[in-house]
C-alpha cells in the first residue's frame, strides 16, 4: 500500500540527542566528562511533547544519529541509552520512530561487534522503508568514514544499496530520500574534508550514485549546527543537535514537507515548535491533495 503516492505528508528529522556531550564540552573532557545528561533528558522529552502535540500527525521522527555521546565500552554508555529510551517511550504510539546510527553509537572506527550491539539496541544499522510512494534509505555512515576493522560490512552494505536503487526505479517511486549520521559535505560539494564531512573521493563516488540513482536529498546531523548545499540539484541537508550546540543554533528539530515536485523543509527550535507548531506556509503545503 506504502508503494503508491496518495498526497503530500511530512515527517520530523531530529539529530545528536547526544546524552551527555554538554557537560563533556563544558568541562573540556569528551572522552570521560559525560557523566550528566539531566540538561539532554529535559531537551529529549520537550522534543517528544512538541512532537506530540502537532496536528495532522508527522508519518514518522527520524533521529539522525548519536543517541548517545559515551563511546562504546566506556562507563555510562548503558545509562544513558536506558534514559534516551525511557523519553522516547512516550512518542505517540502512531508516530513511528526511525534510528540512524553514529559515531558514537557504533565508535568512528566500528567492529562487527559494535554494530551488531547497536543493532540489539536500536535495530538495523541499515535499511529502507516506503512511506506513501517515498522510498527511504537509512545508511550507516561510519562504513563509509572507516571501514578499516569490517571492510566486508562496507561491501555488504554497497551490495545492498545497488540493490535498493534498482528496486527504487523498478517502482517508479515518487522521490527517494537518504538518512545517514555524517554529511557528504557541509557546504560545498568539493570542500574539504574533516571531520565532520566524507573524504572526497569516497564523498564523490557517493554523490555521483546518488545522482544517477535520482535521489533528491540526503538529511544528516553531526555537525551541531545548521549547515547544507547541492549536488546536481540533489540537496545536503545538515540539522544542528537537540541536544549540544556547537554554534549559534538552537536546540532543535527540523519539518519536511514532502510534495508531488518537491521537498521543502524547515528547522525550528524546540521552543517555537512547541508553543507555535508547524507554520500556515507548510501546512497549506499539506492541504493541496494533488
């Protein structure tokens, strides 16, 4: 039924809830100083209240990676994902929840092992789904940042996406939107890269794949703020955090329209969105059943 397109929707893409990296930041100790998420947890269950009270209701919440800031195997890893479970818990039962996993879920260098204890925690490290003629892609960025301790995971999941792409085309999909931790480029398509973006030539292959394949955006968060540009009229969306800011955006959650032509979305902080909900402008989008 989800195969054919029946109108516009929207979903709510969120990024780097991220339990714990404030007091890390704040005392200048990333690997150990993540002792305290009671600031997270509060900005947590204020996304989920905002997320609840909206009306028509989002076909889903999409959390683009870093549930968590502790590492795997450090101290208060478990505590924390305890906690982020226990807020999410109370999303509306009708608003499906869709996990991207991170760095500091599966570790910027990730095992078989890490990646199958997310899985355990979180489900699939990667998968697609459709949603009213959209088909998504949930990838696992870190097999493309390092694969170097599970080279035949990055393989499995290339193999994978070929495979997905050409079943996208065989069903004459809508658009297909992608879901991955780290973004492709921050900026512009040939910046350089660092941290928080793709090695170029591994960025290149992907965007050329994701060109040809028609894809229409890619959504993304790690960078902790607001960020983005195009590829070939494919667009790079960058969400800044719900939890720490690393620059002068907001805590915060980002709307996206999804229509017959077009993708058009919007972040808000979690302040406006609570108290004000979705703008006319987006919601009139909603309202033209094509």
């Amino acid at each position: 039924d989800e195969f054919r397109w029946k109108g516009p929707f929207y979903f709510i893409q969120g990024a780097d809830p991220q339990f714990g990296l404030i007091k890390a930041w704040a005392v200048g100790d990333t690997n150990n100083g993540d002792d305290e998420w009671g600031e997270e947890i509060k900005l947590a269950e204020q996304a989920v209240q905002a997320i609840n009270k909206l009306n028509p209701k989002p076909k889903f919440f999409v959390l683009c990676g870093d549930l968590i800031h502790g590492m795997p195997g450090t101290q208060w890893r478990k505590d924390q994902e305890q906690d982020l479970k226990n807020v999410l818990k109370n999303t509306d039962q009708d608003i499906p929840l869709v996990f991207v996993s991170g760095n500091h879920d599966i570790g910027n260098s990730p095992t078989r092992e890490t990646i199958d204890n997310y899985c355990k925690n979180w489900g699939d490290d990667y998968f697609s789904f459709w949603v009213g003629g959209v088909f998504f892609l949930v990838l696992n960025s870190q097999l493309y940042f390092d694969s170097s301790k599970c080279p035949e995971l990055k393989q499995a999941q290339d193999v994978w996406l070929n495979e997905q792409l050409a079943v996208a085309v065989q069903h004459k999909c809508k658009h297909i939107i992608v879901f991955q931790h780290i973004p492709l480029f921050l900026r512009k398509p040939d910046e350089d890269h660092d941290y928080f973006n793709l090695e170029k030539s591994v960025r290149q292959e992907i965007m050329e794949k994701f060109h040809k394949a028609g894809i229409k955006a890619v959504f993304s968060g790690h960078y902790h703020r607001n960020a983005g540009g195009s590829y070939r009229g494919m667009e790079m969306v960058v969400s800044s955090a719900i939890g720490c800011q690393l620059g002068e955006d907001t805590h915060g959650l980002r709307v996206v329209v999804v229509t017959d032509e077009k993708i058009v979305h919007r972040y808000y902080s979690l302040n406006e969105l609570s108290s004000q909900g979705i703008e006319k402008e987006l919601l009139e989008l909603l309202a033209k059943q094509n």
